[in-house]
C-alpha cells in the first residue's frame, strides 16, 4: 500500500508541476537569489513551501499573499534557522570536520548518522506541515514531523529517494538546477497531505494562515 500510495504522489506531482511550471520556476529561482544573500535563504525557503501549497491546492499565486505568508511566519522562521544551525553544526564537528570528527567514538558517530538523517528528513517536510496543522509552534511540529516518517517507513522510503534523487539532479547540473527547487517542494507538501490523510486527518488549504492568537515576542507587551 505504501508503495502504490508513494507512486501515486509523485505522480500528481509531476501533473501539478506541468500545470503551473511559471510560478514554480519563478519561486525557484527567487530562492536561489535568496541563497546568494544567506541571511534571505530561510524566508525564500518559507516562500518555497508557500507556492507549493498553493499549487497544490490549486489556489491562485499572488506575490501579495506568498509575501504576506512569510511575514506571519517571521518569528518561527527564525527559530527554526537558529535551531537548525545548532543542530547542523554538531552534526558538522562530530562527523564530518576532520580536526574534530576522529576524536568522537564510532558507536557515538553511528548514533548521531541515524539521528542526522531523520533530523534532516524532518526538515524537509516541516513547512508543509507547519501549514497544516493548527498548532504552528516549533516543537509540536518537529514531535509531529517524526510521527509521520516513522509511522509509514516504506513510503517514506521511496518519496525520500524521489526527493533525495531530484535533490541530486539539482545538484549535478547547477546553477540551473536551483530552478528545479520548487518541484522538490512540490514533492514534500504532496506527501504531507497524502500522509495526513492516510491517518485520518483532514488537510485544508485554508488552514496555511498562522492563527491571529499566536504568540509571539513582544505580544504581551503590546497588549499592556
């Protein structure tokens, strides 16, 4: 059943992908000026997941709606860079910097490899997830994230090498690659809505606006 049900989205990927080719090649390539700035790259990778939802949903793309999405998102925006950075960067000096990497034991490597891949598999459908769920904090997401791939291993197993493969595709043929972004996104937000479904949940492409009662800094200030 995951097999048929992972094929199925990358099916009505590939379909959604044709039908609005404009808007998901103009949302790559405005990533790919976010990442050259840095500072940018979360938001347009906010911005990324924003046009996909809506593709996916077949609502219309406006820049108006897609700028006024990752505002609302700012906060937890930044949250998740910052914690993604620490996390990265342990993943970094444990496993991969040389002058740091051999002095960390093997079984403690093994360890942190298997914890790198489902943290960064989390990432990959935290956006679209966030959009869906009702409580858009950063933890309950995360906790949400690592529910759903280790709930159905198979299909997360095969739209993973679909993901990981068009990830490498971007890879090998860049810049030009970049442009192929937003179908990578397009893969994830499909998955989460077929997942969600699958386990009784029902997605709404209404539900993407974070809540007006949503705490952020600065909020009980405000209201003082």
């Amino acid at each position: 059943m995951g097999i048929l049900r992972a094929l199925t989205v990358v099916r009505r990927t590939l379909v959604q992908w044709i039908g609005a080719i404009v808007w998901l090649t103009l949302a790559s390539a405005v990533w790919a000026l976010c990442g050259v700035t840095v500072v940018l790259l979360p938001f347009g990778t906010v911005g990324l997941f924003v046009v996909a939802h809506y593709v996916v949903y077949d609502q219309r793309v406006t820049p108006y709606a897609v700028l006024a999405t990752i505002r609302s998102y700012a906060w937890l925006t930044v949250q998740w860079t910052v914690v993604n950075a620490a996390v990265l960067g342990v993943l970094y000096v444990a496993l991969i910097d040389d002058s740091t990497a051999g002095k960390v034991p093997s079984g403690v490597q093994a360890l942190l490899a298997v914890v790198g891949t489902v943290w960064l598999a989390t990432q990959i459908i935290f956006w679209p997830l966030v959009f869906e769920q009702t409580d858009k904090r950063l933890l309950p997401t995360l906790r949400s994230g690592i529910q759903l791939l280790l709930a159905t291993l198979d299909f997360t197993v095969l739209v993973g090498t679909a993901i990981v493969a068009l990830l490498l595709l971007i890879a090998s043929i860049l810049p030009y690659g970049l442009l192929l972004a937003a179908p990578a996104a397009l893969l994830c937000t499909n998955a989460v809505r077929d997942r969600l479904i699958a386990f009784g949940a029902t997605p709404h492409a209404n539900r993407i606006g974070m809540r007006s009662n949503q705490k952020r800094p600065g909020d009980e200030a405000g209201a003082s």
